[in-house]
C-alpha cells in the first residue's frame, strides 16, 4: 500500500473551548491555531469523556469510556490488558515520540515511544540546561510567588495566578516546541510517525513569561455573567468544590488576574504550536502528515466565579478544542457542528492511516471526513464509585493536623459516579448517590446558570435526557473496579503503587 501518513497529535492540559477567538472568545487570537484551522475541520462541539486529566487521557487513547478501561481517577494510568492505539501504530511500523506531560501511559507502555522527553512526574532530564531544570523546577514546585508578584490574590487561593521570572525559552512550552521541532528535522521519510507534543500548559499553577503574561491587561478582559447562588441548585459535589477551593471568596480582580494569565499562557502555547507548524512545512512534510490539536479537558476559567476544575459537567470543563487537518485530504476551513467527542479522534486518524483500529472502542468516525452519520449525544462521567463527599464531612476532615490535599483530592476526585449526556441543545447530569438532578437549556441558558431539571416545563426534556443516560450507563456496563486509596472513616492516604504530584 502507499505510504502511511505520519500523525502529529498536539495536546494542551485544561484548555476550554471557548478560551480562544476561534471559538469565540475575541480577547485571545490564536494566529498559529487559526491557520491550522484554516488547512483542516474545526469542531465546534467536542466533549471529553471525563474532565480529569488521566482518565481524559487514558480514554483519548484507547478511544473506551474510563469505566470501561478502569483507569477513573489520577491515580490509576493506562491499564496493561488495554490494546491502545499507540500500541496498534507501532505494531503497524509508526515510529512514536512523546513530547512533554504523559499522565497516561505506564513505563512498560512510554518504552515503546523510542523519542521522548517526559517531565510531568520525573522532571527534566539530564540533557536540560540548568536554566530549564530551574525553570521547570519552579513549576512544579507551586510557582511560588515573588515579591511584589500578583498583589492582592489571596494566598490560600488554589492555582493563584504568577508571572514566571524565567525567560520565556527556559520554559516547558518553548523547550516542548523544540524538542518537537529537532525530531521533525530529523525524520528521513522511511517510516511514517505518530509524534504527541502534549503542552502543560494552560493547567495550574497559573505561571507565565514575559511577554506573554502582559498581552492581556486584567482590566481590558471581557468576564463570563455569573449568577448569585446559582450552586445552591447544584449538586453537592459543586458546593463541596466551592467550599474546598474558596470560589465563593474570589473577587472579580482576581478572577481578571487569573484570567489574564491563563490567556497568556494559551498565547505561549499557540506560539509553540507556530513553531512546530513551520517545522512541518520547512520538511515538506505537511501534505503527508495528519495533525489533531485538542485538549484533555476544560477549566472553569472564571465561569460560575470559579478557577482550576471540578467534578461538575459544565461546558467550561468538558467542551474542547479539536483542529484535525491533512491537506488534500480532509475539507479545509470547515466548521462541523455535530457533537463529537474525544474518543472518535484516534479511531478517525488511524481509519485515515489504514491502521487496524482495536476492537472494543467506544469511538466514532469524526464527521465531514467520511460518510459516518454523526453522533446523536455525547456522554461524560466522573468519580470512581467512591463513598459521597458531604459538605457536613468537610469541618472534621479540616480540623486538626493535616498532612497535605491529597487524601482529600483523592476522595472528591473518587466519590460516587456522576453522568452526564448532552443532546441537541440540553445537557442533563445524574448520579444515583445524589439527591439532585441537574439540566441546562445551552440554547436559552449558554452559561449553565440556571439548574431546569425541577422546572415542570422542562418535565418532558428531562426525562427524554435521563432515558437516554440510562440506555448509554446499561449499553456501556462492565470494566474493572477502581480502588480509592484513602480511607473514608479518617480521609487518611492508604498505600497506592502510584502518587503523582497534584497536577492533574
């Protein structure tokens, strides 16, 4: 057969949609994004499978739902019995490489990328300048703050915005880039590859160098609406959030500065991706290369007058960006309106490749490629089965010596199993351990600030929504149990083969 086509998947960490004028946010141009928009498909409705960075990821790339494939909290990575895709593209000759954050695959998996350069959970290696090893140092340290740096964020706030004292090319995004960059220039056309250049950025800690942290002035940004008391609606998962992370004690300079800094850093990235783009084009390899620019999942980003992410389903955690292009290929400047999710995004790129696609998979053919009718809903879950976290435990598990949030994150990361589906313009959310149901007109109600799900001229929507939940949680039944690694009755750590840092 003709040559494979090389796949070039560029992945950033907790990137909402509607973050970047693409997609409809005009504080943020995103010039090299816009480009490769411009050669390809943009979907304008792509949904993660679980707002969470490991089972997002996991998911991504055995294209199965995380109840299915078991990997349902930040402490469980790939499963070995999982045939995931990177797996079928090296048995199919794909060369791999993985730039940048994992929190994905175990070592026994990462050895079949023979390129890469991992320094989530490991740090930088030893070929890091010492000007890099510091300045990834100082990221994953918590982005201490400096003097004089952001006044007046209030220290316990989590994730509090900083402006990285390090130049901009020390830093991980830069160095991701040339990384990426020094593998293109060196491919020889012999084997076709699948490169993953997986950006930490825009995840907290909210950091960012100058010049990026300037571009967008705090007091020039346009805010989401938010509405008083909208969370006593909610379910309590989301008031526990509120209460843990102090969103109720946010004030609007804060939300502008964070805000302001998590902008800056999608404009490093979309700098990075440039960068990686033009290596493309210098190799001629562009015409034979599939790209895919997405992300794991979203960030409240100042909705709901909140920062970081949650368990809740709101659009601002699960709706993503996806670009997909191959020229020639694949339409150019389209916009795809059908809902998709991420699950369909490898399974589409390796039916395009000619490459065996795993039985198994819960993906679909993305559409405006082929002639696969589209998705009617796309679904998303969270939690583990865990014991329900309650804003009455909160007091007993705070008071007195603690030895640090994990046990806690762990805990709200793990309890109970929350679904949701979106369908035509509703979305609906439901979890058997909770007493309350959740429903959003995206139509009349963009913003998600208003729960309909009691609302009696909403009764006929929601139970529409709630059967076809209930058919995809039956339809999808099975997978493996999930252990929890705390202990509920003292929120204590238990023993667990695998601790990553809190960067989720």
């Amino acid at each position: 057969m003709a040559k494979r086509p090389n796949i070039l998947v560029l992945m950033t960490d907790q990137q909402k949609a509607t973050a970047i004028r693409l997609y409809g946010n005009p504080d943020v141009p995103t010039p090299a994004l816009e480009r490769l928009a411009a050669r390809g498909v943009r979907y304008d409705q792509c949904y993660t499978p679980h707002p969470l960075c490991v089972p997002a990821r996991v998911s991504f790339w055995t294209g199965r739902y995380p109840h299915r494939h078991g990997a349902r909290t930040n402490e469980i990575l790939m499963p070995p019995e999982e045939h995931h895709f990177a797996r079928g593209l090296h048995e199919a000759g794909y060369t791999l490489a993985l730039f940048g954050k994992d929190h994905c695959f175990r070592p026994a998996d990462q050895a079949l990328f023979a390129h890469r350069y991992v320094f989530s959970h490991q740090g930088p290696d030893d070929t890091a300048s010492e000007e890099e090893a510091a300045a990834v140092r100082w990221i994953r340290s918590g982005a201490p703050g400096l003097e004089g740096d952001a006044p007046g964020i209030d220290p316990a706030v989590y994730g509090r915005p900083r402006i990285n004292p390090y130049p901009a090319e020390a830093c991980p995004t830069a160095i991701l880039a040339r990384r990426a960059v020094r593998f293109l220039e060196a491919q020889t056309g012999d084997r076709p590859f699948c490169a993953w250049v997986s950006f930490p950025d825009p995840h907290e800690p909210y950091q960012c160098p100058l010049p990026y942290a300037a571009l967008h002035p705090p007091e020039r940004l346009t805010l989401p609406p938010w509405r008083d008391g909208e969370a006593d609606a909610a379910m309590e998962r989301t008031r526990v959030f509120r209460r843990l992370f102090g969103s109720d004690r946010l004030s609007e300079a804060q939300i502008r500065l964070t805000l302001s800094v998590y902008y800056g850093m999608i404009r490093f990235v979309d700098d990075a991706v440039g960068r990686i783009l033009a290596a493309l084009d210098r190799r001629g390899l562009t015409e034979d290369t599939i790209v895919v620019f997405c992300s794991d999942h979203g960030d409240y980003a100042g909705e709901h007058r909140a920062a970081v992410k949650s368990g809740a389903f709101y659009d601002c955690l699960t709706r993503v960006p996806l670009l997909l292009s191959w020229p020639g290929r694949v339409p150019e400047g389209a916009v795809e309106p059908h809902l998709v999710s991420l699950l369909d995004v490898l399974p589409t790129c390796l039916g395009l490749a000619g490459v065996p696609v795993p039985a198994g998979h819960d993906g679909r053919p993305l559409p405006g490629i082929g002639d696969d009718p589209p998705r009617d809903a796309v679904f998303a879950e969270y939690g583990a089965g865990g014991p329900r976290l309650r804003l009455a435990d909160l007091p007993r598990l705070l008071a007195g010596p603690w030895p640090g949030p994990l046990p806690l994150l762990r805990w709200r990361e793990a309890e109970g199993h929350p679904r949701m589906v979106r369908m035509g313009q509703y979305k609906y959310v439901y979890d058997p351990a909770d007493e309350t149901d959740e429903l959003y007109d995206l139509g009349a109600d963009p913003w998600e600030l208003t729960n309909r799900a009691r609302d009696p001229a909403y009764a006929a929507v929601r139970g529409r929504l709630r059967d076809r939940l209930l058919d995809w949680a039956i339809r999808t039944a099975g997978g493996h149990p999930a252990p929890l690694y705390f202990d509920p009755a003292t929120g204590r750590n238990t023993e667990t083969p695998f601790s990553p840092p809190l960067d989720g």
